[in-house]
C-alpha cells in the first residue's frame, strides 16, 4: 500500500490512500465522517459534523488573501462501491487494494471511488498545508450523493460565507459544467372501473427497444415502449371495441422502457382485423424509429378463452387517451448551451393495480419553472381524464448563469495554464450544485474535475497526470485576487 505516496502530488495521493482504507459506500459513511472529524479537530481548523455525517470545514484566509472573497470547495464522501462477483473484499469493511497501472489508479476488484474520493483528497491536501495561498475556504464534504443527494439536502449552509464555489465531482478535464437539472419523480394516478367477463383474451407486447437513462440519454429519441403501448391501444380503441385486463411497462422512472405488454379482451368477430392491425402499427413505428430502434417489435399473441375482471369500455377509452396525451421526451433544448436538453419528462413506470392505473415519470429541467409548468401540464391531463398526481423526490436546477464571474476566471486560468479554451458544458442529470445554490441564492458555481473513467463500476480508473494538472489548476484559481 505505500505506492501511492510515491505518486505526484504527494499529498493528495496521500490523503486519497487513506480514504481508500476506510469503507464509504453510500450509506456507511459513519466512519469517513469521524476520519473528516479528525482531520479537523487535529489542525484546530473550525468544522461541523451534522447528523447526516456531512462535514463542513473552514480554513481561513492565508496571509495576504484576507480581503479576497471566500470560496467553497465541494465534493461528496460516499462511493458507488461495486466489485466482481469473484472478488472476495467486503465492501462494509475492507479497505480497497490499490493498484497502479501506467497512468491510472484503480481497486483490484472494486470500484475505486475516485467519484468523488479524490475531491476529498484535493480539499484534505489543501487544508493540511500551509504553503498554498488562498482566501477563507469553506470545504463542504456531504454524504450519500449517489444515492439521491441526500447530504445536500438536509444540510444547514446558513453559517457559510462565500457566494461562490467549485464542485469537484466532474469527470472530464477540461470540461467545466455550468448547469444541471432539477428533477422531481411524478406519479399519475387514473381511477379505473372493472366488470367481470368470459371472452376472447390478447397479449400484445412492445419489446426491442434499446431503453437508457432518462437524463443523459433522452436526448437519443430512443423509443419509449409505454408511449407506444398507449399508440397501439388507441388505434384499436377507435376502430373496435377492446377492453384492457393487464397493463404494464417499465421497470423505473428514470429508465426509458424498453418493454410495455397489455391483455385485451378481442370480440370473436375482429380477431382477424385486431391482429392485422397491430402488425400495422408495427409496421409504422418501425419506419418512425428506423434509424434508431432497429430491434423494435410488437406483437400480438392469442391467449384464447378465459374469464377476468377487465376494465369497462369507458375506462379502457379514458386510459388509453391519456396514455396518448401524456407528454414523453425531450420538452426544449437550451439555446444557451448547444446540445443542451433544457427540459424532458420520461414516462418510465406503468401500472395496473384494483382501481387505478398508474404512470411513474421523472421530470428534469435546468430551469425551475419550466419543471413547474411541466408539472402542472401534467397535473391538467390527469385531471381531466378524472385523475390526480403525486410527486416526491423534487429536487432543484442550476440554471446557467451568463454573467458567472467564478467561470471567467476558471476559463483565463485553464487557457494560461494549457494553452486551450475549457469546453464550458452543462448537463440533463443532477448534480449538487442546484441543491446548493437554493440554499445559498446567487451562489456562483463550476462543476469540474480530474479525468476518470467508467465511474461507478469495476473498471473504474483515475488518471495521475490529470489528478496532477487539475491540483495545479486548483492551486492557480485560489491564488488569483
Ligand atoms: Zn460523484
């Protein structure tokens, strides 16, 4: 284990190593957050624990830099911690086997946990040091990020000074993140009525579909297999009378599905038009999604006689129109940004309970009210077809901010350093930052950090000459007045 301390910068590597050595998977962060304690308590530096573990950590201004304006530096203590299945560490309780090949450190058999391990190493280094110039810092540590940002949430930033911040939790150099998403999950509840009948039963299925993560892949149009259960369930709503008995898709809310299947009661008199019609559809959603969802299929599949307790005609309409009107996708791109999804909702989950249908959607927008307005859209069509809407797991945008001081200096540095202009991007997914900034309004932030490759699994591997270029970087932007 001393091969990291043989590794530049000394003291990150340092600090990185010991990290390392104690479990931090989300959600067993006890004992990271009493090393951060430690750390703290044996410089005399002034620091709160909370009760969620999060620790914040003030070093105050270096001589010289007493006037310069305080700077937060952040990044979060817990790891996605995931190993090979023939790996015998417990996770709970061993420390990582550190390995060094080339350019890059990786655990032996686990995710290193360099998301986000290494912005804690970057802060310990620089508040243990006293040759580093820089203004009052406040390091805000906080736990179980990768969990739905919990820390972030419940902390108390009241006694914070500053009014800008760097997040250390991004994973290209030479990227710096400008904004993010706010997102909320919203579920529609759609009351049913059912009747009991003997008849003919179908099972039609949508599969094939490649699916992705709602945030950073919606912008891929990839076919949502729920939108297009609801397609195929309409068309036969209006040229016959079925009834629905099974509905489902998905697997979660923020997953594009990749499969939807329904049970319909067919009339002996239209099985041969409903099976027509349905290769029909196939036929036009395949043509629509050419390019994209090669492997698309639906089909239909005859279950035969059998006795259920289906949903009434009138329902079965209601369902499907609003299966129909439910808007899916992307909403508007930035025009800020280019490439930028600005607002999306993914229609993730659908389900069939006793009396009600229900759809789970996870909702993002880099800007507030545009998720408000989504909402409410979304709230008008339940409503009208007699529903209602939860939501839960709101959590706020970080909206770009033209005028953002913290982000000039950081793209004059990065150009005197390397000789190039920093790619300045924003993301469709979460990120502390929008949790931050509505607590502390007009907080000033970029989102940046050292190269790392395939986080949150086992191949996950940070490179050394980045971790040593974006310390430097760091070093650079503290000392600027
Ligand atoms: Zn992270």
């Amino acid at each position: 284990m001393q091969v990291l301390r043989e590794l530049q910068p000394t003291k990150v590597f340092q600090y990185f190593e010991e990290i390392c050595n104690i479990p931090h998977g989300s959600g067993n962060l006890d004992g990271i957050s009493s090393y951060l304690e430690q750390f703290a308590k044996k410089r005399g530096l002034f620091y709160v624990r909370d009760h969620t573990n999060n620790i914040i950590i003030v070093k105050e201004a270096t001589q010289g830099y007493e006037e310069v304006e305080p700077i937060i530096l952040q990044g979060h203590m817990d790891m996605v911690a995931v190993k090979k299945a023939d790996c015998d560490i417990n996770l709970e309780k061993d420390s990582l086997k550190l390995k060094i090949d080339g350019d890059f450190v990786y655990a032996e058999g686990t995710s290193l946990g360099g998301d986000d391990g290494i912005a804690v190493a970057y802060i310990l280094a620089i508040m243990d040091s006293n040759d580093i110039s820089h203004p009052r810092i406040e390091a805000v540590i906080t736990t179980d990020e990768e969990v739905g940002m919990e820390g972030a949430t419940a902390i108390d930033l009241s006694m914070l000074k500053a009014k800008r911040m760097m997040n250390i939790d991004s994973e290209e150099e030479g990227i710096l993140l400008t904004s993010c998403a706010g997102g909320a999950k919203i579920d529609c509840n759609i009351p049913i009525e059912r009747e009991e009948k003997t008849a003919i039963f179908y099972r039609i299925k949508v599969g094939g579909l490649l699916g992705g993560h709602s945030g950073v892949e919606i912008n891929k149009e990839r076919g949502n297999a729920i939108k297009m259960l609801g397609r195929v369930l309409h068309r036969a709503c209006k040229e016959m009378s079925i009834q629905i008995a099974e509905l489902a898709g998905g697997e979660k809310d923020n997953a594009i599905p990749r499969e939807a299947e329904a049970v319909v009661l067919v009339e002996a008199t239209q099985e041969n038009r409903f099976v027509e019609l349905v290769k029909e559809i196939e036929e036009i959603l395949k043509n629509e999604n050419n390019t994209k969802e090669k492997n698309l299929y639906i089909i239909s599949e005859k279950l035969g006689n059998q006795n259920k307790r289906i949903l009434t005609e009138e329902s079965t309409k209601r369902v499907t129109e609003f299966l129909m009107v439910l808007p899916n996708g992307i909403m508007a791109m930035s025009v800020d940004i280019a490439g930028l999804v600005e607002t999306s909702l993914n229609v993730g989950i659908l389900k069939l309970e006793e009396n009600k249908m229900i759809t789970s959607s996870a909702i993002r927008s880099s800007i507030e009210s545009a998720k408000k307005y989504l909402m409410e859209q979304i709230k008008v069509a339940s409503g009208l077809v007699g529903g209602s809407i939860s939501i839960h797991g709101e959590y706020p945008g970080w909206q770009y901010d033209p005028d953002s001081k913290l982000r000039a200096t950081m793209v004059q540095v990065y150009e005197e350093m390397f000789g190039e202009e920093p790619k300045v991007e924003a993301i469709h997914a979460g990120l502390e930052c929008g949790i931050m900034i509505s607590k502390i309004p007009g907080l000033d932030c970029v989102s940046f950090g050292p190269n790392i490759y395939d986080i949150h699994t086992t191949e996950e591997r940070l490179s050394i000459s980045s971790t040593e270029r974006m310390w430097n970087y760091i070093l650079e932007i503290l000392k600027r007045k």
